[in-house]
C-alpha cells in the first residue's frame, strides 16, 4: 500500500495521511510529480504506459511521473519516479522547475502536479522499465509535440495547461541559447 499526505485546497498540508486509492475515492488534494525528460535536440521524451495501467492503459504520457509519497518531498518523489519508471538517475539540482499546476477537473483526482523538466541525453534503448509502468519511450521534438497536442492526437494523454507552461518554458530556454 501506498500512503500520500493529504493537503487542502490551496496547497497546505492538513496533517493527514492516507492510503492513495482512499484519498482518490475521497476527492482529497495530494501532491504529484510530472518530469519530462528533454535532450540536446529538443525533443521531448514520451512514455507509453503498460496495458496492465488502471488508468490511461496504451496511452503516450509524461516522461517520468507519480505520486508523492507520505513524509516525501516533492523533488524527492520526482527522483524516485524517474529511477522506478525509466531507471534514470536525477538529483535535485538536475530537475529545473516549470510550474505547480492545480488540477480539479477530476473529482477522484484532485492533485497539485508539480511540473520539472530535465536535460537527459540517453538513447531510447537505455531506459529501464524496473516496475512494468512503462512499456516503451519515443523521443519527439518539442514542436512535433506541440502539433500532437493542437491535434488532439489519438493515444496521447493531454494534460493542456501543463503543456502550454511546457512549451513556453522550453521557448523561453531556447531564446538564451
């Protein structure tokens, strides 16, 4: 079982504890991590999840994300995510933070999702898939993405304010080069 510290409306801890499955069942707010993993050619790592997934099953996500355990820091959960889903090793210095986003559209998943991008030039077939989450990765430029998401592309989960955030973050970066 995992357990997930439970946080009110507007982000503060309520000094409560529950069981992930429990605080989805009773719409509380929990903390999330979303990384996505960019390399030198702007492209942006994408990761199809396992059909074996409750939710999303077969569907093009986020690089590396999940829940931030109980007792856990947010940066702390986003570096165990990455090792567990894709075997990527990050320290807190690597994940350059883009934004928190408050997501309510679904009642049984309430979550502050805190939104990092990291710069990780392995090749595809380096990852490795430690908890059967993930069943394979593809890279795709930023702006392919970008096409995808107006596309409303088939497969691919959309997650709009968090890419538009993405994108402009990765444009803004670009803008200093």
């Amino acid at each position: 079982m995992e357990y997930i510290d439970i946080f009110d409306e507007n982000n503060n801890p309520i000094g409560e504890i529950k069981e992930k499955t429990k605080a989805h069942e009773d719409g509380n707010f929990h903390r999330t991590a979303h990384v996505w993993i960019i390399n030198d050619n702007n492209e942006l790592l994408l990761q199809k999840r396992s059909a074996s997934k409750k939710s999303h099953p077969n569907c093009w996500d986020i690089s590396g994300a999940g829940h931030i355990r109980a007792g856990e820091s947010v940066t702390e959960g986003a570096i165990r995510e990455l090792k567990e889903e894709l075997g990527v090793e990050a320290t807190k210095k690597d994940l350059n933070y883009i934004a928190t986003i408050k997501s309510t559209k679904n009642p049984k998943n309430m979550e502050f999702q805190y939104v990092y991008l990291l710069k990780c030039n392995k090749q595809i077939e380096e990852y490795i898939f430690e908890d059967n989450e993930v069943s394979e990765v593809k890279y795709v430029h930023f702006e392919e993405l970008e096409k995808m998401v107006e596309d409303k592309a088939e497969g691919l989960l959309l997650h709009d304010e968090e890419f538009k955030k993405l994108f402009e973050y990765i444009r803004n970066g670009l803008k200093g080069v």
